[in-house]
C-alpha cells in the first residue's frame, strides 16, 4: 500500500497581512477518525505530512488568533500516488455516496489555505454580588465582626452576674487608667506607676482578707465563751 505526502501554505489575505503574525505554536491536524497526525507551521507558512495511508480526512488549522476553514482531503490507494483530491469541509455537511455521480468541487494542491476571521477574546463581565465584595475583603470581614461584637455584647453583659460584671467593669477602668499612662508619661515611670497600682490593690485585698479572717476568730470566740 502506498503512503502520500501532503503539501500545503497558509496565505496571506485581508486578516493575515504578514505570515509572522501567526502564534509559533499554531499547528495543522488531519484526522481520519481513529489517528490525528499534527504538524507545525514553518516560518514560511509551509506545512508537510508525510507518510500518510489512503483514506479521508479532516485538515483543520489550529491557531490561537485566526480562523481557518476546515478542508477534506482524500487520498487514493494507488501504488503510482496520485495527487490528493482537496475540497471544502462543513460540520454540518453529509458525507457523500461514494457510488453515485456527484459534483464535488475541488480545490488545488499543494493546499493554500487562508484565515476567514481574527478571533477575539474577551472576559465574560459578572454581576454585582455584594456577598462577593464582601467575603473577598478582610476589612469589610473585620468591621463587620466588630458591629456584631458591639450587638451581641450588651446582651452577654446582661447575662453575666453581677459580681462577675462589676469585677470585668473594674478591669475595664483599670486598663484605661494604664493605657493613659503609658501614653502620657514615659514608659519607665508608666511601668512602675503600673506596678505601684499592683501592689496597692494585693495589700488592699491582703488586709481585707485579714479583717475577715479576724472576724471570724472573733466570732468563733464569742461562740465558745457562750
């Protein structure tokens, strides 16, 4: 069985002005069904298949910035290697009866083949998702964390006891008191202002601890006499 070489040229034309316009990755495909062979354009526009087998195939031309026309190209199993028979090719188009008499219009070879139109790309614009806005900022995340917070902590306040919530108040001023004085006065004098407040407060609950640990001694006394 005889093998068939191919031969073809991309042209220029109205939307290919210059052949270097062409990506260098752009290829020619034919496919019989079962095998694809691809090639890829020379600087020139020329492309070759060698050693193909008899049979029909689809030549397409794939390029990332033009459209080409898809062609049919038959090969014939003559052991002389005719010359390939090369003609138009839709998707839509039927293929014909090999036994009746048609017309088919041929085109010549080796195969010149033109872009029919530039392709152009664009981005698919999105709808306006405030849900999208949002999510995909931190800030907008953080503020709104923060109005929850200041919703939701008047309630917790009210559920915490009474004590519980006069001691988180007391710590509240404190810390106030010692942010203030950090920012006014130097960070050494702050540091010991801080620590002289410390100490206030353990003597504070030290004698208060000391007072009702008399108290009940004295009680526990009285008790006792009795």
């Amino acid at each position: 069985m005889a093998s068939s070489r191919l031969l073809g040229r991309v042209t220029l034309n109205d939307k290919l002005t210059d052949i270097n316009l062409i990506p260098t990755d752009s290829r020619v495909s034919i496919s019989n069904g079962d095998l694809t062979t691809r090639v890829h354009i020379r600087s020139d526009g020329t492309f070759v298949f060698q050693d193909l087998k008899p049979g029909r195939y689809i030549l397409r031309v794939q390029c990332r910035r033009f459209s080409f026309p898809m062609l049919k190209v038959r090969l014939s199993d003559d052991d002389q290697g005719s010359i390939p028979i090369v003609s138009p090719y839709s998707i839509s188009q039927a293929e014909p009866d090999p036994r009746a008499n048609h017309f088919e219009h041929k085109l010549q070879h080796p195969i010149q083949i033109s872009p029919i139109s530039i392709l152009e790309y664009y981005e698919i614009p999105v709808g306006f998702n405030p849900l999208s806005i949002l999510l995909g900022n931190p800030m907008y995340l953080l503020m709104g964390g923060m109005v929850i917070f200041m919703i939701l902590m008047p309630k917790l306040l009210n559920l915490l006891d009474p004590d519980a919530l006069a001691e988180l108040q007391e710590n509240q001023s404190n810390m106030h008191k010692q942010m203030s004085l950090i920012q006014n006065m130097d960070l050494t004098s702050g540091i010991s202002n801080i620590l002289s407040q410390q100490s206030e407060e353990d003597e504070k609950r030290t004698s208060t601890q000391g007072r009702i640990s008399s108290d009940k001694q004295k009680d526990a006394s009285i008790k006792r006499r009795r």
